[in-house]
C-alpha cells in the first residue's frame, strides 16, 4: 500500500512540475545525529534515509516511475530529459532531472526554471509532505534539481514536507 501511494505521490508532483523546476533555499536540512535517525522524546524516529536502506524496492520503484513520466513528457515536448532519485541525507531526498545532450542551454534557462518553478513551490511541498507522511518519517526535505548533461545545476531547491 505505501509502495502504490509512493507512486502515484511521484506520479502527480511530475506531472505537475517536470520541465519546469523550483527553486526555494529557505529550508535546511537538519541533522541531530550520525546514526541515521531523528531525535525525539528520547525516541529514535526512522529518517528518509534509514526508510530507502530497508526498501530498496520503494527506491528504484520512485525512480522507475519518475523515468517512466520523465520519457512520456519528453516525447511529448520534444525535449531529452531523463531522471534520477537519490537520497542525499538522513532526511533529504533528491529528484534530478538531467537534460540531454540535445538540448541547448541559454544562459536565461536556469534563472526561467527557478522563477517558473517558484510558482510551484506549493506543489513541492505539498509532495515533500506526501512522501513524508507514507514513509511515515518526522522530517523529509525534497530537493529539485536541475542539471544539464555534463552536471552543472541549472536550478534548485530545497521544500520541506511538512
């Protein structure tokens, strides 16, 4: 059940946000610790990254779907773009989206992609929660980012699923 709800969370933010991209640097992550776990109560909380470490399945499944969105969208829109998830922190995780080699890069594309994607930010957040809320953590921080194909970002930012 969470792997379906995972899904379609991933699904809907591409649908919604794909070409576009964020950009919001308000939000930090935080980390109590170095043993992959949240604070709280004097309980140990499951992070982001303790959540993928034991469901592998859920992570490639994220990344599969978001492939899968990202190559029907670049058909359509004519654009080579491909996608990747990492988890980037105890409670970071990252959606990058990689254009291809095909695509021109202006110098106006990464500042157009933050701006058009601000508008966005609810969206993200809303996602970030989602996420959140299924993988049942306290604190998930989602990062977007946009690079071209030799790696430079061209955008990004950070929205916390709260």
């Amino acid at each position: 059940m969470k792997k379906r709800l995972l899904v379609k969370i991933a699904s809907l933010f591409l649908i919604f946000g794909l070409v576009t991209g964020c950009g919001n640097d308000d939000y930090e992550p935080e980390t109590n610790n170095q043993n992959g776990y949240e604070e709280g109560n004097g309980e140990r909380e499951l992070t982001v990254q303790e959540f993928f470490a034991n469901n592998p399945d859920e992570l490639q499944d994220l990344i599969a779907m978001g492939q899968e969105e990202t190559e029907t969208i670049s058909e359509t829109m004519g654009v080579e773009m491909t996608f990747d998830v990492e988890v980037v922190g105890p409670n970071s995780i990252a959606f990058i989206y990689i254009y291809g080699p095909s695509v021109e890069i202006h110098d106006e594309m990464g500042p157009a992609l933050t701006t058009t994607l601000e508008s966005l930010a609810a969206i993200h957040e809303m996602t970030a929660a989602g996420i959140r809320e299924t993988i049942g953590v306290s604190t998930l921080y989602l990062i977007i980012r946009y690079v071209d194909n030799d790696g430079n970002v061209l955008a990004e930012g950070t929205f916390a699923g709260q």
